[in-house]
C-alpha cells in the first residue's frame, strides 16, 4: 500500500470515529500514526471541509508532547487558525512544548498583541531565547536555526562531557553532533557522539575535537545553509553571530526544508507566478489570481511586439502568404530551446555549479550546441518548405530556424546572468518570459530573412 492510500485509509477511519461520536476507536487509531501523517491528515480535513473547530478537538486529544510535534508539520495558514481557537494558557503551554525553531515560526505568525501576552507570561529564559530566533529576517539561517543543541565547554575531560551531554540531551534536537564552546561562549570545535563514546574517558575533549568548524553567521542567506549541509554531508550546521559566539544550529531535516522551500519558490518564479504562503490546494483563490497576473498582464503587452512585427513586414507576407504555416514553428522552436537554456543556466546558478565568471566559457559552449541544435531543426523542416513553397521558402524557413535557434538559445543562457549583475533572482528569467521575448524578435528575424531571400 502506498504512502498517500495508507493516508487516505487512516482519514477515512478517524472520521467515521468522528461521525460515531466514538471516542474510543479515535483514541486506538491516533496512537498508531507517526505525527507527520496525523498532521497531513488534519491538514486534508481542514482544506476538504475548512472545519477548523474538528481539527482542534482532534489535536487537544492528545497528549501535549504529541500535539506539539504534530503542529510543528502543519502549514503557517492552519497554525494561525487553530492558535485562534486555542486560549492563551493552553496555547502557551503548546509553545513551550515546541523545539526553539518551531515556536519561532508558530509565534511570528500570532497577531502583536497575542504574542505581547504571551511574552509576559513566559520565564525569563524563554522569553528571551524566543524574542531572538523570531528577531532574525526571513529567508536567513537564523530564521531557521534552533537554540536545541548541546554545547559544552571545551576544557571538560571526555567523562565530564558524556556526564554534561546526558544533562542536557532530553532537551536537545539532536545529540548527535556536539559543540564545544570557550569561556567567552565562542564556538571552539566539534565532535560526534560516536567520537566521544568511544575517547578515553581522561583524555582532554579540546585535544579531541575538530578546531575548523564549518559555520555560518546568522544573517547568512538560508540557501547557504542548505548547500553547506548537503555538499558536507552534515547533520546540522552552528550558527554563530558577529562575535563568534554560538547562537543556534541548523539540522539536516531543517535544511531540507529549505531546499524544498527553494525549489518551490524557484518553480514558481520559472512560470512567472509569485511566491505563494502555503500550498497550491490550500492558497486563497483572490491571492492565487493577485500572484498570477501580474507577469501575464505584462507578458500581454510584451506578445504586442510581436503583432508590431508581423504588421510590418504584412507587404511580405501578403506576397508570400505561405510564410505564416512556418510562423508557429518557428517561433515555438526558439521558444522551446530558449527555455532550455534559461532553465539549465538558473538551475546552474542555484546549485552553484557556474557562476558569472563562467559566462564566456558558457557562451562559447551554447553556440556551438545551439548551431548544432538548430542546423538539426533546420534539416528535418526544410522537406516541408520544399513541398509547401519549393526551394527558395525552403532556404528560408531553414534559415531562420538556424537563427532563431541560435537567438534564443543564447538569450536563454544570457538573461539569468545579466538578472544576476543586476540584483535580481536568476530564477526570474522564466520560460514564459524568455518565449515572450523571442518571439518578438523571432518573427522580426524571420520576416527579415525572408523579405531578404523573396523579395530582393
């Protein structure tokens, strides 16, 4: 059985026990689910039947160590509209409950007065330690960092250090990796828990540990984080801040997260549709339209240029009416191949495969395969434009599929650098917007061929 119809089984089970007001068959079923799929169970209630009140029952029956886990894997949208319903000491005791980064995230999304009351009832430590993860700027490691680690200091003995990590393991994310920290509280060096287990346990931790820690500041963008710890091979990344003292650390599934979050966003951007808050399925229709049309409104006036084209060269065309078969083909070919390159240059650039100083070495690279790409085209259309116009169309359509190719192909490898010097993200340089461009300029360079060839 597969993940999504073991889903579907398990929601279907758990609203029947809702129907029948049967809270014993609930209490056996929710037990048996990992909080990861209780979470996208509720999330699919909530969306199908926008019942709210029925997901919060069925979060408030269980336990609170339960339910914290479970709201950590809900979207941002749910998270405010349960807090809604939640009142404020049980919602504090949610908090509470919550990893460091998880209550950041819940808490920034809590309206400024809930959140002041909050703040006023937490202890001193928590209240503090909350106020600075949900201080730092979206989109940064220290937006996505957790204060949940074990560091200890660096002057311990190894026996003295499994004592201190046995302390203060229960409240940590992970274990596994630990850091150790001088008196000033700066980050000195790491070691795994496997490295520590099996040391001597006289030997001096800080003769033991590794001194060159991969780091990051915590202004650093958050897709640095991610490509640190997927090119390293990390379970979590430290997070320090201008002093080098440790402030938080980054874990493995945190930085998947991101990626996702990346990848997505960089989707999004390829089609020219805005950052969306939340899923596809769950995205209001007003702000699903408002995302939307704003590239397709300026891609409108864009595909103007194109009619401007065509009304120029009409002495051409009503001379030659079977130029306008070869039309379409053209320009799509253009398209499709500078949509290639576009996608290929932007996913380069993100992975951090190039960069702009490969820009010429990438030029040279694209005209010798978008040649080849087009002569290919050219070749396998020219038949047509024998049949369709005899040898003359045929010399142009093979022509202008050579230089529409070529044309398109470089401008899809050029647009993401150029966005780039300019500030802009690469990923803006989507398909619709490189198609729109090339065919504005297709057609110019079609007609041109041609009004050249024919009409000379």
């Amino acid at each position: 059985m597969s993940l999504e119809e073991a889903l579907q089984e398990s929601k279907e089970s758990i609203l029947d026990a809702l129907a029948q007001d049967d809270n014993r068959m609930l209490e056996g079923l929710l037990p048996e689910l990992r909080s990861a799929d209780i979470a996208a169970i509720l999330s699919d209630i909530a969306e199908e039947d926008e019942d709210q009140p029925t997901v919060f029952a069925l979060l408030e029956s269980l336990s609170l160590e339960r339910r914290a886990n479970v709201f950590g894997y809900l979207s941002s949208d749910l998270q405010a509209e349960l807090a809604e319903l939640m009142p404020d000491d049980r919602l504090l005791l949610l908090l509470e409950e919550m990893s460091g980064d998880e209550r950041a995230d819940l808490f920034n999304v809590l309206g400024e007065d809930r959140r002041e009351g909050l703040l006023r009832r937490m202890a001193h430590r928590e209240r503090e330690d909350l106020k600075r993860l949900a201080s730092y700027e979206e989109g940064t490691a220290g937006a996505v960092m957790t204060s949940d680690y074990v560091a200890i200091p660096s002057d311990l003995t190894v026996s003295q250090a499994l004592m201190r990590v046995r302390q203060t393991a229960p409240d940590a994310e992970t274990v596994y990796q630990i850091y150790m920290i001088d008196e000033q509280g700066r980050l000195a060096g790491t070691m795994s828990l496997r490295q520590l287990i099996v040391a001597r346990p006289g030997a001096k931790v800080e003769d033991l540990m590794i001194k060159d820690v991969i780091q990051l500041g915590v202004d650093a963008p958050q897709e640095e984080v991610a490509r640190l710890v997927a090119h390293y091979d990390l379970l979590a990344v430290p997070v320090v801040d201008e002093e080098e003292h440790l402030v938080g650390i980054v874990t493995h599934d945190d930085a998947m997260d991101v990626v996702e979050a990346e990848a997505t966003e960089d989707i999004h951007k390829g089609a020219s549709v805005g950052q969306l808050e939340g899923g596809v399925s769950r995205v209001r229709l007003w702000s699903l339209y408002r995302k939307r049309i704003v590239w397709l409104v300026l891609l409108v006036f864009g595909n103007l240029f194109s009619g401007a084209g065509i009304a120029y060269f009409e002495n051409t065309i009503a001379a030659q009416v079977a130029l306008v078969f070869f039309l379409p083909l053209l320009i799509g070919s253009g398209g499709n191949a500078g949509a290639q390159a576009a996608t290929l240059t932007v996913r380069g650039m993100a992975t951090g495969d190039i960069g702009v100083k490969d820009w010429g070495k990438l030029m040279g690279r694209e005209l010798l395969v978008a040649g080849a790409l087009g002569l290919t085209m050219a070749l396998a259309v020219a038949p047509i434009g024998i049949i369709r116009g005899g040898e003359m169309l045929a010399l142009v359509v093979a022509t202008s599929m050579i230089s529409i190719v070529l044309f398109g192909s470089l401008l899809g490898m050029c647009l993401p650098f150029l966005l780039d010097r300019l500030g802009w993200d690469p990923a803006t340089a989507s398909a619709p917007l490189v198609t729109t461009m090339i065919d504005a300029c297709g057609v110019v360079i079609y007609f041109t061929i041609a009004t050249a060839i024919l009409m000379g």
